[in-house]
C-alpha cells in the first residue's frame, strides 16, 4: 500500500515497528531508520545510485538486517503543492518498491533539505562534510516529521 495519508498508513501498522525513511535524489539515496515506538530518527547509511535493481536490493537488505515494518519516502512537491517531474520519478520509485510488502508513506519534503543544510551551517560544518551528510540528514528530518504526525494521530 502506498499513501500519502497518515491515518491510513498509521492503521497499517498498528502495532508500529521501526521505520525507514528514504530521501530520494538521482546520485544518492539517503536513509534513516526510527526506534519501533516511533520516538527518533537517525540518520543511516547513504546508497549510491547505480541500476535500480541494485539500489533496491540495498533497501531490501536493510529492511531484512533492521527489521523494517514500513517505508517514509520524501515527496519532493512544487511549493504550490503540484507534482514535478521529480515528484513523478519518485512516485515511480515507491511503485517499484511496492513488492517489498511494506507500507509506503509519501511525504512531503519541501523544506527538508533547506532545513538541514541551514541547521549545518549554523554547526559551522564544512562544504565538504555538508554534501556528504546533507541526503541521510534530510531523510532523518523527513522521517521524524512523519513519526511525529503518526504519533499525534494516536491521541
């Protein structure tokens, strides 16, 4: 299943279980995992891209390896809210994910990347450090903001 809505998604997992948050770029992948009570998110390993098969072999290894229950792919929507051809590539690839058997949440990253990168600067990081934690951070930001949603949906 493959939604961009919350409820609907939280009541896929009742029970919750760890999640992967993914932030899709054509060069990488970043990733971040949270804790199966879903309270944090840490950045994870970062994926090069190569042939998608690869790329989703990476994935299904680590879903197996930290026992993964559902997927939160950052959609990377215009800032009027409308689809991009960069918003329809990553739409294709939670469709090419779907036979992993996970729920897939679509969520919306508009601001993740300026966030961390601002967040990096204000650490005094370098250029150099930043583009290469810059994918992973983001993912983890989309991954907690989701948590958080899916938390208050509980109450």
């Amino acid at each position: 299943m493959i939604t961009a809505a919350t409820a609907e998604y939280r009541a896929t997992l009742p029970e919750g279980g760890r999640l992967l948050g993914l932030d899709v770029g054509t060069k990488t992948i970043g990733t971040a995992l949270c804790d199966a009570g879903w309270s944090f998110a840490t950045p994870a390993t970062l994926i090069r891209r190569t042939k998608f098969t690869k790329d989703k072999a990476a994935l299904a290894d680590m879903v197996a390896k930290q026992m993964v229950k559902g997927l939160v792919i950052g959609l990377p929507l215009n800032m009027d809210g409308s689809d991009s051809p960069r918003t329809q590539s990553v739409r294709a690839f939670a469709r090419n994910l779907d036979d992993l058997g996970l729920a897939i949440l679509l969520w919306d990253e508009r601001w993740s990347t300026a966030a961390v990168e601002r967040a990096m600067i204000a650490q005094d990081t370098s250029r150099a450090k930043r583009s290469e934690k810059v994918d992973n951070a983001a993912a983890a930001y989309i991954l907690q903001g989701a948590i958080d949603s899916l938390v208050a949906a509980r109450f």
